[in-house]
C-alpha cells in the first residue's frame, strides 16, 4: 500500500535524515595504552582488588576517549589486555571476569547495570560511550558457567573467554567477540568450540572484528573479509615485535593492504615485552601509526577513513600475485645461495654483491625474483634475497611463502635473518615478486629505524611490489608474505574441542 498524502512529507524526512547519518568517511582513533599491571601471583585476588587495578587502566583509557570524542572521533579501539593485563594462571585471572551477554539481549549496561549480575566494567565501558557519543571497542574476560551434561565442561565448572566488547554511541553493547586463536601463553582462557564471524553495522560501513593472533588465520580473519564483507575490522592487539617480519606496524599494514580493508590496530604498550606499534591502515597503507620502543607513555592515534574502501576510487585493483613472476625465465647472473635462519624457519638467502642487478632464489614451490639498483652501498652493509616455503612457529604450525629484499645485521652471512633495527644503505628502485601459491599476499616495505613507507612503493596488478621514487630513507626489508591457509596443520591444542 502506498503511504497517504500526510505521511508523505514524513517518509521523505525519515528518509533523509537516514542519508545524513551515512557518511562516506569517518574519523576513526586507536590508542596504545601502557597497562598498569597486576602483582604477579598464583592465587585469586579478591573481587575488589581486582576492580580497583582496572578501574585504574579504565581511569587512563576514559581520559583517551575523551580526547578522542573531542577531536570528533567516531569510534575508538583499545588494546587487548588493556583493562588487567596478562600476568594471570586460569584460577588468579577469575575476579577479573564478568558474564557477557550475547549482544542481542539489547542491554545498555550504563543505564541498566544490574540486569546480568554485577558488571562493573561492562557499566564503566558502557558509560564512557554513551557519555562521549562514540563507539568503544575494549578487550576483557567473559566467564560462562557449564555443568557434568557438557562433555567438555572445565573441571572447575566455568569456561572463561578472552573477549572484545563494543558498545555504540548510546552504550549498548553491539558486539562480542571470543578469541579463538589464542597465543601459546594464554592458558587462563579456553578456546571457543566454534569460530566466530562477529560483525555489526554502523552508520559508517560494516566493521568486523578479532583479537591479536587471530590475524594471521582464515578463520576468523579472511572469513572477515572475503565471506562476510566487511569494510574495517577493528583489532585490539598485544603484539611482541619480532623483526624482521614481524613487528606490529609492518604486518598490520601489509595485512590491510593485502586484504583491502581498514584495520584499526590498538595495541599495548610494554618495552620490556617488545609490544608497541598500533596504527589506522587502509588499503592504501597507514593513515596514522604509532612506534616507540624508547619511552613508557601510552599515545592516541586518529584518522579519517574511508568508511568503503573497496567502493574508493584509490582502492587497488585486483592483483594476481603470480603472474609476472611466473611469466619469466630465471635470471642470470651470480645466484650462489646459502642457507640462513630467520627464528627457527631457515630461509635460501643471495647475496646481493653490487650495486645494481636482477636475482633468482628458490626454495620449495617458490620463486623469488628482484631487480634493484643501490643508490649509495655501504661498504660495511651486506643485502640479501631471501626465499622461504613452509610451516612457520613451534606449537601452532602455518604455512608461509615469503619473499624478501633483507638488511643483514652485519657482513658475516651467518647473521642474515637476525633482527636489524637500522640501514645506511638507500635504493634507486628494486621490483620484488615471487611464483605464489595464494591469493592471500600481504606487501609492505620497512625502512631504518622501524619506519613504514606510505606512498613510496605501490603493488602492480601483476604481483609485482615496486618502489616510485626509490627510497626516501635505507632500507631494512621490503617483503611479500603469502600465507598457504589450506597447508595449515591441525590446531594441536583445539583437536579435542
């Protein structure tokens, strides 16, 4: 049936208003927080302790989402382990947890606290959004009770989750997300039966999200993205930085450009543990990012953002990682290849004896290739290009194609593979491919001094990762990482599940 006359002029009011919230952009913040940590122990603190360390990390992350909403912020990523941190067993880490409800209980814990139990944190995080008018995105613990007729029920009666929690602008919770991919050391959490797709909708794109090493698997992070569509995931992260790959802002950056989306990183901030670097990556690279292994202090990021990167008009096209790669013949010239360790996954590494030349290195079902010109070698500082095809970390093993033009720590050969912080040498041009089995291929260029180059290399739809200009800065690695999810090996820890 059609509206009548009078309500006309209403549907057309509705109507607009609706097209006035959507926005084509949208100011998005991430804040790096120094968590205040609990006093090591095996045995559970009371309840009341337990809220006065997180309400003491809620105090500084309140005064972030202030600043963040008064600079017009939209919505706003805190890290993981943001509210009590990770020194924890399963029985100590008990008095930081609350019951989560599913999101589509409608519940607004600030205005409605009590109504699932005692939910302190959830009130607080609730509060901060409503008052601020802005989404925020925070990491805590969920407990759900379980008895003897579930088989897999924890002895002591509880499954306990590492959980994200979003609530809008009028503090509902929207969104709960639980880990699945947990770290080797995070004993004190189980793991979900099930991967989750967890994905809500906002006046400003489609936003999914998951947590930390989640990152680096299909499920749930492709799922994210190439089944359920997302425009930006939102990633509360505790990220150690291992070089030479994998530092925060260098994956984090590359996975955004790989996948074509916004990824909104937040992750802690501890110098001792190696964990900094969060940013605001598009597909076109960083909008914002953050690094500091020098200092203690926390530190805001915020950005406007594409609230549909595909539909951008500066969206990269499609590429096929292989196919100039694949197109031609092995290079001549001096290609001697020695074995070299990255961590623990040995990589064939050439060294790269001039100035300038075009090299081939192999290893498994992968072909690396570079082309490159030194602009002012250093004589004391040795590159190499490296090959790697296979299975990647000890406990949880994935499977890596990776091609990489590598700073090596010194000019002993030994050592390539071996972290390096800093380069002297700049490049005219260099051309990096490599005969990948995936589609999944995530590029990114890391320069001394563990900076990121936004707008000086670009990917041609033929898979190859070109500099423009040559580089403004030395070089430590520019790397194409491919990741072969369907090698993966059976989650040695989640098979019993």
């Amino acid at each position: 049936m059609l509206p009548s006359q009078a309500l006309l002029p209403a549907v057309v009011f509705a109507l607009t208003s609706l097209q006035a919230l959507a926005s084509d952009t949208f100011i998005a913040a991430v804040y790096e927080h120094a968590v205040i940590l609990p006093d090591p122990t095996d045995e559970p603190v009371s309840p009341g302790d337990a809220l006065a360390l997180m309400n003491k990390n809620m105090d500084v992350l309140e005064g972030a989402i202030k600043t963040a909403a008064q600079q017009g912020a939209h919505i706003i990523v805190t890290p993981e382990d943001g509210i009590y941190g990770w020194r924890f067993t399963r029985e100590s880490i008990y008095p930081y947890l609350e019951d989560i409800p599913d999101p589509a209980v409608n519940w607004i814990p600030c205005t409605d606290p009590s109504r699932f139990g005692p939910a302190p944190v959830q009130e607080r995080l609730s509060c901060m959004a409503r008052n601020n008018s802005i989404y925020v995105v925070a990491n805590i613990g969920d407990k759900k009770p379980c008895d003897s007729s579930d088989p897999k029920c924890p002895g002591d009666g509880r499954y306990q989750y590492n959980t994200d929690v979003v609530f809008d602008t009028e503090g509902k919770l929207v969104a709960r997300y639980h880990k699945y991919n947990l770290f080797r050391g995070e004993t004190q959490f189980n793991y979900p039966k099930e991967p989750q797709a967890v994905t809500f909708e906002t006046p400003f794109g489609k936003f999914g999200i998951f947590t930390c090493f989640d990152i680096l698997f299909y499920e749930p992070a492709v799922v994210l993205v190439s089944k359920m569509q997302v425009d930006t995931v939102l990633f509360p992260t505790a990220w150690m930085n291992v070089l030479p790959f994998l530092t925060a802002i260098e994956f984090h950056s590359a996975w955004a450009m790989g996948m074509g989306v916004n990824l909104l990183s937040a992750n802690t901030h501890n110098t001792s543990m190696a964990m900094t670097g969060d940013g605001l990556f598009t597909p076109e690279g960083p909008a914002a990012y953050h690094y500091d292994s020098a200092t203690e202090e926390g530190h805001l990021l915020l950005a406007e953002l594409s609230a549909h990167p595909r539909l951008s008009p500066t969206s990269p096209p499609a590429i096929n990682w292989s196919l100039y790669a694949t197109s031609i013949k092995k290079f001549p010239g001096e290609n001697d290849t020695f074995s070299g360790a990255v961590r623990k996954d040995i990589f064939t590494f050439s060294e790269l004896r001039h100035k300038d030349g075009n090299y081939t290195v192999c290893q498994g079902d992968i072909c690396c290739h570079l082309v490159y010109q030194m602009s002012n070698k250093s004589k004391d500082e040795v590159y190499v290009l490296g090959a790697f095809d296979g299975l990647h970390g000890s406990v949880i093993k994935y499977h890596w194609q990776i091609c990489t033009l590598l700073k090596c720590p010194s000019t002993n050969l030994s050592t390539c593979g071996q972290p390096v912080e800093t380069a002297q040498t700049k490049f005219e041009m260099f051309s990096l491919s490599g005969t990948f089995g995936t589609s999944y291929v995530f590029p990114e260029v890391l320069y001394s001094g563990v900076q990121l180059a936004p707008g000086e290399f670009e990917v041609q739809r033929d898979g190859c990762l070109k500099s423009k200009r040559g580089t403004s800065k030395p070089l430590i690695t520019a790397t194409l990482f491919g990741r072969l999810y369907e090698k993966d090996q059976p989650h040695p820890l989640r098979i019993s599940l």
